[in-house]
DNA sequence: CAGGATCCAATGCGATACTG
DNA sequence: CAGTATCGCATTGGATCCTG
C-alpha cells in the first residue's frame, strides 16, 4: 500500500468510490452465486429502487465488473454476471462483510454508550 | 455470510455505511503508522474539508473505532489514535485497498473500452 | 419483465469566515 | 491549533408513472 489513496487524483480513489457504494457491494454479494436477473436481484437486496439499481449496474458494467446478457425471449430477459474481474472483488468484499457481522455489536454498544452520556 | 447485510434493517447495513465513506477508511489508513494529530490528518488525506474531516472523526469516535484525546496545552494539541476495534478493521482495509491498486488499470481500461463505443 | 422518464425532497459537501 | 458556523449549490435517492 503506498500512499497512492490519499491523492484525490489517484484513480484508486475511483475504486473506493465503487466499493464505498453500498448497492455495489451488495450487488457483488448477490452474484456470487451465480447469475440472476434484474428481479431477483431486487428482492435480494432490500430496499433498493429500480433506479437506482439499474444505476448501480450500469456503473458496474462500464467498469468492466459484471455482464449483462438480454435474451431475445418474450417475456424479455436479462441476466447479470460477475466477470472473473469482479469474481475478484469478492474475497475482499467478504472480508468486510465479515468484519461487519462479527463486530457489529460492538459498534452498537460504543455507539449506546457514547449516546448514552451525550 | 449470512444474509444479513440484505436486510435493511439488519446493523450490518450500518458498518457498510461506514465502511461506505471513503473518508473512514483514509482515516483507518492514515491512522496505521499511530497517533494522528488534526492537522496532520487534513494533510495526509488530500481533498477533505476541515468540516468533513471533523465529521467523519466524531462519527467514528462514536462508534468505537477511535479515541480523541484533548492536550492541555498551549497551542492545544488533540490526537486521534485507533482503538482495537478500529485496528481491527486495517486487515480487511488494506485488502481492499490492495485489491485497487491492483485493479485500477483494468478498471479504467474496461470504462475507455466502455466509453469508446458509446 | 426490465427498465426509462420525470419530479422533487433531502442532504452531502465545498468554500468561506470566525472562535476558544 | 483545532475546530465551529453559515450559506448555497449540486448531487443523490426516493416515489411514481410509463414503455419496448
């Protein structure tokens, strides 16, 4: 690790922008799986707009992350899929996730505690 | 990995909130090599605002990931220094931030390729 | 089914100026 | 030095309705 992501110039800040997007992040999650339709992928992921999805997606796609496959079926289909590029963002990802799952907890009680005496 | 974080209500959402501010995680990492003060950390991190800085430092205080320590002195000295559980969140940090240096060009490259035929 | 279009409310964030 | 206060734009994101 230099210091490469302190300069805002840097374009590693272009990577945590992506992962700094949540939807992202779960997006990555939902596919390790393996495929899924726009769908699917709505009701995996809570609370998402279809808006923003399709955002989300699109910025993946552009980044070279996923796929999106139509089908020339009716009903349309479309299926996304992680690249072996974002198949690679998954260890990382999970690392968080996990970090996040074991000390969630602890956050929550600092967060009582420092509201506690405010 | 459960689930969890697919839920929004789950507080898993929260530490992707976090996690989620690229400010946080430039603090993690600019607080690694030990105690911090304000200043020095305004200059590491290239492109924040006194105002976000600060932000960003009392939300995490909050949760438990730093300590803010006031100097009585003159000039006023305050050092912020990670906590074990802030520690803790280095490891799976600097994966990600090895996964983007690693990453950059073909991301980069996937959005010209992107871009060029749009 | 998979989104595109539109409108709008919230707020994040930067710039600037000021204070203990 | 280490912030706080205020202003204001610009972007984000939700809600809703519509279409190939």
């Amino acid at each position: 690790m230099k210091g490469d992501a302190f300069d805002p110039d840097c374009p590693t800040r272009l990577i945590l922008d992506r992962i700094g997007d949540k939807w992202s992040v779960l997006v990555v999650l939902g596919l390790t799986g393996g495929p899924r339709r726009f769908t699917e992928l709505r009701g995996l992921i809570g609370g998402v707009t279809p808006k923003v999805l399709t955002q989300t997606l699109r910025a993946m796609e552009r980044d070279g992350l996923l796929t999106r496959t139509i089908f020339a079926e009716v009903p349309p289909r479309v299926e996304y899929a992680l690249t072996p590029l974002g198949a690679s963002l998954r260890r990382p990802i999970e690392a968080i996730a996990a970090w996040a799952e074991e000390n969630v907890e602890a956050v929550v009680s600092a967060r009582d505690r420092h509201d506690a005496l405010a």
